[in-house]
C-alpha cells in the first residue's frame, strides 16, 4: 500500500515519462535521446549533479550550455528509465566525442557502457569526425576505451 501511494504521488508531481529532447534511436526497449545541455539546463544540470554522486573526478555541474547530453534509456509499461548518459562539447576542436560517461550503478556490467562507447563513435562517423574520448580518462574510463577500441 505505502509504495502504491508513494508511486500515486510521483505521478501526480511528475507528468514526464521520458527524457526531455529528442529521441535519436530505438531498439526494442532501449532508446537515446538526445538533450541540449542550453534548451533543457536544468534537466542537464541534474544529470551532472547525479554523476558526482559516482564519479570523483566529475567537476561539471553548471555550465551545460556547451554540451549534448545522449541519455539511454530502457522502456517499460511506466515509462522511460535512465540506464547511463554521456555527454559532449557541441564544438571541439580536438574532436573530442565524449565529455563525461556514467552507467547507473544497477546497470552496470551488463555491457550498456560498450554501447554508451559504441554509440558515440558511430555519431563521430555520422559527422565526419574521427572521435576519442576527453583527457584525462578516470582509470575505468581508460580501460572501457580501451577494451572497445581492441575489441572493434
């Protein structure tokens, strides 16, 4: 009964059902949807502040406005769930084709930071660009490039 009135007053609060932006891709359950860090910055705002919370060394929080923000989500009968996020500068000049990359814990080795990966380099490709990731690279951040690079 408790967590039927707590889900009753979500929904009350809470219309959205999705990540704000536009959905770029579907398969089966799992869509990313891309979020312009300008247009929806306290949406952007937010998924910083959430990947503080399991990344030392996140020191983004406020200044979206330069990036995109590419949320994947799994889909269920209520709505769009955050699996992970990785975000970029709209213009770099290095080519740079990630900023930041978080896989929520309960998704975690189940393969979706690959796809995170994954994803960000074919949208280099679709823009002409090369792509590698922003330095300096956490340890986990190294070694999940790396892997994906020998691997692909």
């Amino acid at each position: 009964l408790k967590d039927s009135l707590h889900r009753y007053c979500l929904q009350k609060k809470c219309h959205l059902k999705h990540p704000p932006g536009n959905e770029i891709y579907r398969s089966d359950s799992l869509s990313f949807f891309e979020i312009d860090g300008r247009k929806n910055k306290i949406y952007a705002q937010n998924l910083c502040l959430l990947a503080k919370l399991f990344l030392d060394h996140k020191t983004l929080y406020y200044d979206t406005d330069p990036f995109l923000f590419y949320v994947m989500t799994e889909q269920d009968d209520r709505g769009f769930h955050i699996v992970g996020y990785f975000s970029k500068e709209k213009e770099s000049a290095e080519e740079y084709n990630v900023a930041c990359i978080l896989v929520l814990p309960p998704y975690q080795k189940k393969g979706y930071g690959r796809l995170l990966i994954e994803f960000s380099y074919e949208l280099s490709k679709c823009e002409g660009k090369t792509g590698s990731p922003e330095k300096p690279l956490s340890d986990l951040g190294f070694v999940s490039h790396y892997l994906f690079i020998v691997y692909h």
